[in-house]
C-alpha cells in the first residue's frame, strides 16, 4: 500500500501577485483576429484591482460604518403607532413568525 504524504500549499502572497502581473502583460499584449495589439483593459483592471486587494489596499476595515436609528414610534394624523421591530407582533392569527 502506497504511502500517504501530506501535500503542503506553499502559496504565497509574492506569487500570487507575480501571477497577476503576468496576466496584466498578457491582457496588454492580447492579440486580435488580424493579429493586431488588442487591449484587454477590463482583464487588465480587474488584475489591478486584485493586486491592490492583495497588498491590503482595499480592507473592509478602512469602509466607514453606517448608523442605524430605530424609531420606537411614529405618528401619523395623530395616532401613534408603535413600531415592535424584531418583536413578536400580535396580529391577532396563529402566526409564530417574527416580523
């Protein structure tokens, strides 16, 4: 029976963006039907932003958090209508769902 080795992935950031690079000068050099230079610019952007990822550029850290405000009520023509979010609301049927 063969023996089982543990494949290790030693991937690395370096080459990742070594590869990105590569298909940057691929999509530069792209060639046409008639065999004119023909640009891949999306392919080229997207490599772009990939690399940036890559190097950190692009952290869900540095997204500015967004504020949430919850209005216990609201009136309307006079009548205040309490709003139950996230609380179990009787309406009045057999309903175990949450609204």
């Amino acid at each position: 029976m063969p023996s089982k080795k543990k494949k290790t992935n030693n991937y690395s950031k370096d080459d990742s963006f070594e590869n990105l690079e590569a298909v940057q000068q691929m999509a530069l050099n792209r060639r046409g039907k008639d065999d004119e230079i023909n640009p891949d610019i999306s392919l080229y952007l997207k490599a772009e932003e990939l690399k940036g990822k890559l190097c950190g550029l692009y952290s869900e850290k540095d997204k500015k958090i967004s504020q949430l405000n919850v209005m216990g009520s609201v009136k309307i023509d006079g009548i205040e209508l309490k709003l139950n979010v996230g609380e179990q609301v009787d309406t009045g049927i057999n309903d175990d769902r949450i609204t």
